[in-house]
C-alpha cells in the first residue's frame, strides 16, 4: 500500500534517462529571467502545526474503519507552554516489512535547521552538514511532506545513505542529468470525523509511474536562503522569497485562474518520486543561480496528482562540501497530464 519506486543508480542507459525527459525541463519551464524574488515574511509555526497535526487516514484505515487512525502528535517543549515539534505517524506505515520500525516515530524539532517547514504543512527534513562518505548513516531518513488540496498530502523517504551512494556515483560519470532514487512515498488525507477536513481515504492508493513528468510549469516558488552564500546555514537568520510566476510567461494551455480551481476539486491518487541533481558551476542552475555560483547536488522530491493536475515539489541544495544553502518549496501545474 506504499509507493515502492525502485530505479538501477549509475547508469544512464538503464535508468532511461534522456533529454527528452530530463530533470532539467521540470525546472527550467517556469523559472524565467525576468522572474524575481521577492521578499516574504517567514513561515508561522502555529499555521504549520494546524495544517499537520492530528489525524491522517491511511490504506489501512481507509479499508477497515475499526482499525486506529494513526495522528501527527505535537511536542510540547520541557518547560512548558509553546510546541517545540511533531512527532510524524509511525514509520512502520511507510516501511511495512521492517521490524524495528513498527513503533518508531520522527521527531522533528523546530529548532533543527535541517527541518524546514511552509504555513501550508509542508515540509522537508534533513541534514544541514550532508557527509556522504559517511558509513553510519544506514538508519537515517531524508523526508518530505506535500500538501495538496481536498486536505491531503504525500509523505516521501529516502534513505540517506542510497542517497549519499548516487551523489558519488553521480560525481564519478559526466553530464550525468539526474538519478531518480528508492523512493518510500504514501499518500495521506484527512478522516470525515475530524474537524481537520473531509475523508477522501478511498483515493489512498500506490503509484507506479517510473517515468518523471516532464510537463510541470512552476506558478510560485518560496524559498529561504542565507544573505550570504559564504554564510553557514542557520534558520533562523535565513531570509525567505518569492517568486510569483508572471502571467505572461505562463503558456495558454495552463488556462486562467478559475480552470485551476476547478482542476484541484477533482481528485485522483497522488504519484511521488525522489531524484538527486548535480549541476556544475559552469552550468545553468536555474533555482539556485543567485544562491551559490559554484558546483551543487540538488535534492528534489516531487509529487502530481494527474487527475486535479497539480503539483508540489521541495528541493533542497547543498554546496560541493555538502553544506546546506537553500530549501524551495514549488506549486505548479501539469500542462497536460495526459502526456505523462
């Protein structure tokens, strides 16, 4: 009942990877020059926190309505009175065939600047110092949550370390355009008795796409970055921007504002994929440009809905030593979800 996507690392040929399908085309399609950032005020915990915590209907719930509706719990801090975190629902929902992971929960701390987090509830957790050369990592998760309308999400993981073996892979082979990950991904949603939204559990189902769509236009963009690309990431000193995608530049076939709406009330299972891009200094890097000006692994985790055709994204970017530089959330639209 989980997404399961399961790709050979390494090798282009085997991986399907062509320019035609290329990462490259995702991003590139609605981040124009003319786009600028502007500044925004940052995201509000307590917003974060309604949007996430509680109830979430999984297949298993969807299926039998005696069984528990796992919840997003919130930590409270040790002295009391604000909350300093959530605890995500348990693990062994996302990994089903582990053991040890039947009861285990992560925790994500506000404070930790590796968990980045929108007003909407969605987030991305991760290291800020990315060692890939480090042999204790086997246990470790790199995780993501997007939010889709109709009160639904899709949670995405990957294991740190197969992440950390494409990214020297990756660094190994030339004009290598991306490497798709093992992607662990379930698609969650809101239970008809909670005061959070509506159930729409019978959409809960697995995808099985293996190919990346590559007819995503980006509309809008926030991400947080350091003022200076020399500086080392600390959260709370970190500026956040938007880039608002100009209606000019947005093709025809996107359609105006009240088709879109109407596409995200329709409702069909979300498909996820998890893929790592590396991009020289020398080339184009169309998100992180004025960023950092040398080399950069990007980590992208991505999901669409092909019915509503919407779709979400976060990409989190690393320097060459493996330090944290910038976190993007993305909302978009497939332009024609046929295609895919």
């Amino acid at each position: 009942t989980t997404t399961s996507l399961v790709y050979p690392r390494c090798s282009r040929s085997r991986m399907g990877l062509d320019r035609s399908n290329s990462a490259a085309v995702l991003y590139a399609t609605s981040i124009t020059a003319s786009a600028s950032w502007k500044p925004c005020a940052p995201p509000r915990f307590d917003e974060f926190v309604e949007c996430t915590v509680g109830p979430w209907n999984t297949p298993s719930t969807g299926e039998d309505n005696a069984a528990p509706i796992p919840e997003v719990e919130e930590v409270m801090r040790s002295c009391g009175g604000a909350i300093q975190g959530i605890r995500e629902l348990p693990l062994s929902l996302i990994f089903p065939t582990e053991e040890d992971a039947s009861e285990e929960r992560t925790y994500h701390n506000r404070a930790d600047g590796g968990f980045v987090y929108a007003d909407d509830g969605s987030y991305s957790a991760g290291p800020e110092q990315w060692d890939w050369n480090a042999s204790d990592e086997s246990e470790k998760l790199i995780m993501a949550s997007l939010t889709f309308p109709n009160r639904r999400r899709m949670w995405l993981t990957v294991k740190l370390s197969e992440a950390s073996q494409i990214v020297k892979c990756s660094s190994e082979e030339d004009n290598v355009l991306h490497q798709i990950m093992n992607t662990k991904g379930l698609e969650l949603s809101r239970p008809v008795n909670s005061d959070k939204g509506d159930d729409h559990s019978s959409n809960t189902r697995e995808s099985t796409s293996s190919q990346l769509p590559n007819n995503v236009h980006w509309k809008e963009i926030q991400r947080v970055r350091m003022p200076n690309s020399n500086q080392a990431w600390s959260l709370p000193r970190a500026k956040w921007e938007k880039q608002i995608i100009e209606i000019d530049e947005v093709t025809e076939e996107d359609g105006d504002d009240a088709t879109t709406k109407l596409n995200e009330d329709k409702m069909g299972p979300l498909m996820g994929w998890a893929y790592i891009k590396t991009i020289s200094q020398d080339q184009e890097n169309s998100l992180f440009r004025d960023v950092i000006a040398t080399d950069t692994t990007n980590l992208h985790m991505l999901a669409v809905c092909p019915v509503s055709e919407v779709a979400r994204s976060v990409v989190r970017c690393y320097d060459s030593s493996g330090s944290l530089k910038s976190v993007a959330f993305l909302h978009g639209s497939l332009s024609n979800a046929d295609e895919q």
